[in-house]
C-alpha cells in the first residue's frame, strides 16, 4: 500500500509499505512525480521479487502437481495415479483457494469406496504436494497453509461396538 503526502517544503514524498518488508520512502518535487515513482514500484514485479515479495499472487493447483511430479520419484507405482486424481479434482483452482473443507469433502467421497489405509495415501500425498510448495524457495512468501493439516480434515476412525456377556 502506497501514501503520498505533502511536506512543509512542498515537496511531496511517497511512502510505500510492503507487508514484510521495511516501507519505501522517497521524496520529488511534484506529486505527479510521487504517483509515477508508486505506480512503478507497485506494478514492477521483478523488483518485487528482488524485494522479496512474491512475483505472482496465484499458482494453478495444476501447476503444483507438474512441478511436483517432475521433482519427485516414487517407490510406490501407484502414486503417481493417486497424485493425478488430485490434479483432475483441483484442476480448475488456485492452490490458496483450496481449503480443509474441500479437502474434507474429497476424502470423505473416497472413504465411502476405498479402505481407510487408502484414504490416507490420497491424504499423505495431497499433503506432500503442499509442502513440496510451501517450502519452495519461488513460493515460500506466498504465505500458503497446508490444507490437509488442519484438524477439521478426515481422519479415517473405524467405530466398533463392545459387546460383553453379564
């Protein structure tokens, strides 16, 4: 977020805070000037970069998954499918859009075909995909949390009942 306000000299400096970071100030003899100078930094996403804010706000789910797979080799031969069903349920959304309950509702559809030991494999490797991208070093700053994580998300709990002779 970006102030521009005038000083006693009449000149007219520009103040811009970027979260993390130290503000950015300059001082120019025309508010015009200022506006420029804020614009400039506001929409120069190399800068940013180098600043160290992230260059884009949103990474495709989809996006995730390929870079994932390409980085990662797995002993399991049917993780990669596992890992596929994902990006075919997520395909159309941004990682920062896809929350617990959306998880949640996934595994709760896969529960009720699959065994809970392959609930949990589907689980285990949506979480892997989110931390691989939380820890990248191109997206650490994004601020992104792991969805599956969150206590709100399925746990796969056989319920019996204890029967006993009196």
């Amino acid at each position: 977020m970006a102030y521009i306000k005038k000083l006693a000299s009449g000149n007219f400096q520009a103040q811009i805070r970027l979260k993390g970071l130290q503000p950015i100030c300059k001082t120019f003899s025309s508010k015009a000037l200022a506006t420029q100078f804020v614009r400039q930094v506001e929409g120069d996403t190399e800068l940013q970069r180098k600043l160290g804010l992230p260059a884009c706000k949103s990474l495709a789910f989809s996006e995730l998954v390929d870079q994932y797979l390409a980085q990662t080799s797995f002993r399991d031969k049917s993780a990669r499918g596992r890992i596929l069903f994902w990006k075919t349920t997520f395909a159309d959304k941004a990682v920062h859009q896809i929350d617990e309950f959306m998880v949640d509702q996934v595994l709760h559809q896969i529960a009720a075909r699959r065994t809970g030991s392959t609930v949990n494999r589907y689980k285990s490797h949506l979480s892997a995909m989110f931390t691989y991208i939380i820890r990248h070093p191109d997206y650490k700053r994004l601020g992104l949390k792991n969805p599956v994580r969150a206590e709100s998300v399925y746990f796969p709990i056989k319920i019996g009942i204890l029967i006993t002779n009196n």
